[in-house]
C-alpha cells in the first residue's frame, strides 16, 4: 500500500475558513490543557480578536502544534473522559486537526485511536450491543469525520479477530490482563503505523478498541464489586483487617479504608484505560481479598473445633 493511499479520505488541504472554524472550536479545550497540565506556551492567538487569514491561520495552527508536541496521550485521556469540554463537535474537530497534519508522528496516531472511540462511544447508543458492533456500523457512525465509507477488513487486520475472541473469553481482569490482548492490539498497531491511517484500518482500529475497552471495564467492575462483597463477608465474620501486602498495602490493611479505594478506585479506572500499575493493585487486592475469605473461613473452623476438645479432655 502507497504512502497516498493511507491517508484518511478527508481533504489533505482544508480551506482557510475551514481551518480558522477547527481552531476556534478548539480554543477552550487546548487553552484549559495548558493550565491544568502547566504546558508552556505562549498566549492562545485565537482569541476574540481572531480574524481568519492565511497569515492568522498559520500562526495559530504552529501554536496548536506547539502545544500538541508537549500533551502526551494519556494526559489527553485523562482530560477528555473527565471534562464537560469533550462534546460532539469538540472531538470532531479534534479528530479532523489531527488527520488534517501533513505529517504525523506516533503521538498523533495514537490520539487519533483514542478520539475514533471517544467519538464512537459518545455518538453510539448506550444500550448497544457487541454484536451490533460490525464494521459497517461503525463506519456509519463516524463517516462525519471519515467520510463514507465501504469498509472492509484488511487482510493484515485479521489477527484483530482472534484477540476480541480471546477477549470475550476472559471471566476476571486479572485473566485479560495476562492474556495479552492489549499488548498484541498496540503491536499490530505500531507494526504497521503506514498502514494505520487507510480508513478501513481506523474503523477497524475503532471497532476493535472499542469491544475491548467494554471488555475492560465490565471485567473492572466486576473485581470492584467481588473485593466489595469480599470485604462485606469478612466484616461479618470479625474479621477487620487482612494481609495485602501483594498488593503493596500493609500487612494489616483494614478492610474499611480498602472499601474507601475501592469506591475512588471506580472513578480513576474510568478516567483511565491502561494496564499500568494501579490495574494491578486492583487485581492483587481481589486475590488477597479471596485469600482472606478462603484462609479466614478455615481459621473459623480450627476456632470453632478447639473448645470442644478442651471440654472433652476435662470430663
């Protein structure tokens, strides 16, 4: 495949109007990235005094890639799922100003993933099945930023099947995590980087992340809920602490404040799809709860069956 036929199928040269309309719609949202990450920047040159030239345009689009080169991916995660800013058309636009770069590096590519599914999710309806979830679809639902399209998946793209199969087969995080769906999702990605901006791959990519990220948060919520009832379980045998030093908590950790991370725990996963560390705390800390319950359950049972045999040793 040709360095042409990979770009996306939206104008390589929009008009100044065009341009000037993008960045104006994107002035709050990048003006509130360089305070809450305390980017260095000069000040946002589209402003009320902004009038659209070939001149202004350039000048503003320079500072946006200014600004763009210092706002890693997951800062830009992190912002859009957590802020009223992230609207239809704020994620449109973002997504056209990325694609619209003459040159795009790995950052952009993988913002570019992250807004396809954002955009997805948001303009998807919320009791969509997985199933519903085909390729046709999504095309249909993101043509606004690709264009129409007739998508199919390209032969290199193949492996993404398995890996949601496999996906799907996962019962708890830990096993999802440990499988090495996410690893081998960005492997296929970063292998073929020239390939990623044909938009059959972006819909593709799209569809792909979005079961996965599904897959994702049903499976946390799931352990969430399990180390919750765990907790509650422990509570109702007298048992008010446990070890959880494989989680790198304390070797007596009441299960009271670990109800308190639990309950954060659920707003930060939300605001943060990843297999870093935190994921697996969490995934540690169901394993302690569980060993808690079954070690707990067994020392009750030792407890229980000691009295008696003291009693029938005095008669």
């Amino acid at each position: 495949m040709t360095a042409r036929q990979a770009q996306p199928s939206i104008p390589a040269q929009p008009s100044i109007e065009e341009q000037a309309a993008t960045l104006s719609t994107l002035q709050p949202v990048y003006s509130t990235l360089v305070r809450e990450f305390v980017i260095e920047a000069p000040p946002n040159p589209v402003d009320e005094a902004f009038s659209p030239s070939a001149e202004s345009v350039e000048h503003a689009v320079q500072w946006f890639q200014q600004v763009d080169a210092q706002i890693q991916v997951h800062q830009l995660r992190q912002f859009l799922q957590t802020t009223p800013l992230a609207t239809e058309a704020v994620l449109r636009h973002l997504l056209l100003h990325h694609m619209q770069k003459p040159s795009k590096s790995s950052s952009d590519r993988d913002k570019t993933d992250f807004l396809l599914v954002q955009y997805f999710s948001l303009c998807a309806p919320s009791g969509l099945e997985d199933s519903d979830v085909d390729l046709e679809y999504v095309a249909q639902v993101l043509e606004p930023v690709l264009g129409p399209l007739q998508p199919k998946l390209p032969a290199w793209l193949n492996p993404l099947e398995n890996i949601l199969h496999t996906a799907a087969n996962c019962r708890r995080l830990s096993e999802l995590l440990h499988s090495g769906t996410l690893e081998q999702g960005r492997k296929l990605k970063t292998d073929n980087a020239a390939r990623y901006f044909d938009p059959s791959a972006m819909v593709a990519f799209a569809r792909f992340s979005f079961i996965i990220r599904r897959t994702f948060f049903r499976l946390m919520q799931d352990d969430l809920n399990a180390i919750q009832d765990g907790l509650r379980e422990l509570e109702r045998r007298g048992v008010t602490t446990i070890d959880c030093r494989r989680a790198q908590f304390s070797a007596e950790e009441p299960t009271s404040r670990l109800r308190m991370i639990c309950q954060s725990w659920k707003v930060m996963f939300h605001a943060e799809y990843s297999s870093g560390q935190p994921l697996r705390m969490l995934v540690d800390l169901r394993a302690a709860v569980d060993d808690a319950l079954q070690n707990g359950g067994r020392k009750l049972t030792r407890t229980a069956a000691a009295p008696a045999k003291s009693h029938g040793a005095q008669k």
